[in-house]
C-alpha cells in the first residue's frame, strides 16, 4: 500500500513539473510576445519566421529563442511554427509594408468622401493578403459601414476597422520622447503598464500636465521605472510634518529626499526657526505623521493645470 501511495506521489510531482518547450514570437517591433511549437526546430532571436495565427499566416520574429517553460503557463492549444521565413517569404513582407502605404493613401481619400471624422493611424495586412486592418481614432461614434464596403470593393480582401485609443495611437506612430529617445512604447514595452498621480507625487515631479505627459496626452510609462524604488525608500524615510529626535533636539520634519536618505528639519529656538540637514539614519521619530491621501491618487488622468 506505502509502495502504490509513493508512485501516486511520485507521478504527481513530474505532473507538477511538467514543462512544454516554446518560442516566442512578435509582429512588430514593440509588439506582444506569443508562445508557438518549435517542432524539433531551434530557433535564436531574431530568426524570421511564419506562422498560422488567428488573424491568418504571419510573418513574424522570434523574440525568444528555444526555452521550457511549466505547461500550467499555456492557456490554450499551441499552434506551430509553420516553416522558418525564406528569402521570397521576406521580400513579400516587404512588399506588403509599401502596399500598406499605399492602402493608407487611398483609405484617406475614402475617408474624406464620406465626411467621417476619423483619422487614420495605420494599415496592416497579414502575410498572405487574406485580410487588410486600418487603425484609426475618432473622437465620438462613427457610421464606417459604408466605407468599408467601398474599401472591399476597392481591395478585393476582408476588411477589418479598427479603432485604438490614444496611447495606442502614439506607439503605432512613434516618435521621440522628451528625453530625445524614441518613445518606450514605440521601441520596447510590449504592453502598457499602469500608471498614476501618486507616482509622479512620490518622484517629486510637478504636476505641471507639460512635465509630466507624454506625447499621448497621458502619464509618461517612464514614472512607472523607479515607483518600487522611491517606494522603498519613502517607507524608511519619516514623513514631512513629522516630529524626530536629533542630536541637536527634537524638531519637525519640513522635507525630504528619499533618494538620498536625507531630511530637513525645523528647529525654534527663542521664535527664530533653524532649519538643518540630518541623515534618515542619524535620526529617531517620535511621532509619525502620515501624508494625506488623494482621492485621484491612483487615476491615470492629469490633474487641471492652474
């Protein structure tokens, strides 16, 4: 019986451990990275590939060479990689890259006939033409059936509109940032990561929408790089109105700096305020004094500018 109960266990265990070796592959530069079968091929980053997708054949990149990972990650059926990219396979995504500017021309030209208030962001088809996707963004509702019919007429494929939101829009567009590189969207982030006031609070940045916008009118991705850093060191730093033992006597604190572990503390001394410089760790806090708290502290919107 201790023998079978050990088997169970046994098989149990390698059911835990039980891993499916994948590739990864994106469709654009700063695009989603998707789990496909390697077959008993082997694959580095940045060999071009083909595959089958749920939009049609593909012409992607791998992303991410040969690896294992636990077959619990895989939410459903992989398909396989098809065949690795050849050079016709190449030239013909070339070639859909011009005729996806030449789509854009004639899809603005349908645009303006009908009178919609769209703007086009973009054109995409797949690899093997079976269907044409126009991006666009528009700032309140919009009847396209009939521009799609027109486009239909005039492409001879499937025709998808699709419209994106304003983040969307800027990486598909790309650019460059305040920083004078290309817009983090546009170049690495494969998804869009939560951002908020709170953060741009905690890094001491002004709440000036200028300083603290991107080019899509949101919070720059960037604020969201050092949040668990500023958050680590806002936890031992004592917060601003709160009252710490120094060596020169108890005073209050007026501001700080995280970062540099330091704050500045306020003295009065026979009605003449002294304000001095202490290391966080040259002090003790007598009594906390904890930052009132936004309401709009975890919105993504921009406060009015004054």
């Amino acid at each position: 019986m201790a023998e079978i109960e050990n088997k169970d266990t046994v098989s149990a265990e390698q059911a835990a451990v039980e891993t499916v070796s994948v590739v990864g592959v994106s469709f654009c530069e700063a695009g989603k990275i998707y789990y496909f079968d390697p077959r008993d091929l082997t694959f580095r980053v940045g060999d071009k590939v083909i595959v089958e997708t749920a939009r049609g054949v593909e012409f992607g990149v791998i992303k991410q060479a040969n690896k294992d990972i636990p077959s619990t990650e895989i939410v459903s059926a992989l398909k396989p990689i098809i065949r690795r990219a050849t050079a016709e396979d190449v030239a013909k995504n070339e070639s859909n890259r011009q005729a996806e500017l030449d789509a854009a021309e004639i899809c603005k030209k349908k645009i303006a006939q009908h009178k919609l208030g769209m703007d086009l962001t973009g054109v995409e088809y797949t690899f093997d033409n079976s269907k044409l996707i126009f991006y666009f963004t528009c700032e309140s509702r919009v009847d396209f059936r009939e521009l799609v019919k027109d486009l239909a007429s005039t492409f001879r494929t499937r025709i998808e509109l699709r419209q994106i939101g304003i983040r969307d829009e800027a990486k598909m567009m790309g650019g460059l940032g305040v920083c004078g590189r290309k817009f983090c969207c546009a170049s690495f982030l494969s998804d869009f990561v939560q951002v908020s006031i709170k953060m741009a609070k905690e890094q001491n940045f002004s709440l000036n929408s200028a300083k603290v916008s991107g080019a899509c009118g949101r919070l720059m991705c960037c604020l969201r790089y050092e949040h668990e850093t500023y958050e680590d060191a806002i936890r031992r730093t004592p917060s601003q109105g709160s009252v710490v033992q120094t060596k020169d006597g108890q005073g209050v604190v007026v501001e700080t700096k995280p970062l540099a572990e330091e704050i500045r503390v306020k003295f009065i001394d026979k009605e003449k305020e002294i304000i001095k410089t202490y290391k966080c760790a040259d002090v003790k806090v007598i009594s906390k004094k904890k930052p009132p708290q936004s309401k709009d502290d975890d919105s993504e919107e921009l406060p009015p500018e004054d």
